[in-house]
C-alpha cells in the first residue's frame, strides 16, 4: 500500500514533467519560426559589388629609381574618393608582396581615407633636375580647419563638379612608423601615390598627406608631408621625355 503523501508527490511530479515538456515544444516551435523568417528575408542574390575596370599604378623600382606604369583589372567604385581610395589600396597590397621591387609594409589598410577638395591656385613651384621625376617642387596650402582639427571618419562623398582637385591622402602611423627610411624610398613611394591618382583620376593635380589625421613632418625621417605635391611631377620613367 502505497502511502498517501507519496502518491501525491509523484502526481506533482508528473504534472511538472508534461509542464516542462509542453515549455520545450512551445520553444522549439518559437525558434523554428524564426529560423523560417529569418530565411525568408534573406537576400535571394549576392550584394552587388563594384565592377572590375582596368587601372593604372605607377610602381616604383628601388634597383634604379624609376617609376614605371603598370595596368592592373580590380573592382572600382564610381565614387571618386572611393575610387581613388582602391587603387591606392592595390598600389600599397603590391608594395607589401615578398617580391616587390619596391617593399614597403602595410598594404590597403595604410590608406585609411582620401578626401577630395578643389584645388587651390599655387604659384612658385620649382622643378626637380637631373632625376627622372620631379621631387622639388615646393607649394604650401593651409588645409581647411575642420580637416586639421577634426578630419572625417570617412572618405567624402563624391568630388566637387568641375575643376582641378586636391587630394589628401591619410594614411596610417604603423605604416608611416614601418616604412624604410631614405630620401629616394621615400620619395619613390609618395611619388607613385601622386602619379596612381592622377593615372585614375586625372582632375587631381595636388596631393597632401596625413598620417593618422595629422600633419607629419616627414614620411620615415626625409621626405616632407608638410607640403603640396603636384601630381604633373610624378613621371612613369617609361613616359619622360629627355
């Protein structure tokens, strides 16, 4: 004879078992559905991505200084400051191969942004002489405030509409702390970003650099970022003319 107590507890018991296992069911029936709505909303196609269009970059040598033109097919967004952010991004990724003949650590992610303004009128510039690209010339612009103080988080949206351009190059303090130190490295690398933006984006005729959003005296101890490059200096060797 079972005592009465006993009886009752294992009723009690077996009400809190079909209890717990009516719960689970609800649950799962709740996490299938979600699973369902989440699969119906899902895209039915791949995001789109930026077409791949033929871009020039200009390559440095460091075995005789030259700066030769080069064609390479990679995505490119219609966005000029998108744009020019990309192929300066496939011109650092090449830099930072095992084989570059111009090797310089960092790859894309040392451009962190590109801003596009209108170019200001410059007077004075001095060509270089006796090398095959101008590194002499020598122009000053006072960037706007709110690019000194606080620049953007993000490239600028698209470019004025008509007129030359002036592009300011941020790029970051582990590549500019990484790079190899030398007047003619230097040079070669800031040269053939001048000349990679003008291949693709030929309305940019200045270029001035950040580093991590700030003026920077030089890029690795020579070459000045205190200055305004003009982008008609940077020659491809394989274009100068004696």
């Amino acid at each position: 004879m079972i005592p009465r107590h006993q009886r009752i507890l294992f009723v009690l018991l077996l009400v809190a078992s079909l209890a717990m296992g009516a719960v689970l069911w609800l649950l799962r029936q709740h996490a299938h559905q979600r699973l369902l709505a989440g699969l119906d909303s899902a895209p039915t196609s791949a995001p789109a991505v930026a077409p791949a269009e033929q871009a020039t970059l200009l390559m440095a040598n460091d075995s005789d200084g030259s700066i030769l033109t080069q064609l390479h097919s990679l995505p490119l967004p219609a966005d000029p400051g998108a744009r020019a952010r990309a192929v300066l991004g496939k011109l650092l990724d090449l830099y930072a191969t095992p084989d570059a003949a111009h090797p310089v650590p960092g790859g894309a992610s040392s451009v962190l942004q590109v801003f596009l303004l209108p170019a200001p009128e410059i007077t004075g510039a001095v060509p270089a002489a006796g090398i095959p690209i101008s590194t002499k010339s020598r122009t000053v612009v006072i960037l706007p405030r709110q690019f000194r103080a606080n620049p953007p988080a993000a490239p600028l949206q698209g470019a004025p509409q008509a007129g030359p351009l002036l592009a300011v190059v941020n790029l970051s303090g582990s590549f500019a702390a990484n790079h190899p130190s030398g007047i003619e490295t230097e040079m070669l690398t800031v040269l053939s970003i001048c000349g990679t933006l003008r291949a693709n984006l030929p309305r940019v005729t200045q270029v001035r650099f950040l580093v991590d959003g700030q003026q920077r005296a030089t890029l690795a101890g020579h070459a000045d970022l205190t200055r305004t490059y003009l982008t008609g200096d940077a020659v491809p060797s394989n274009e100068a003319h004696p």
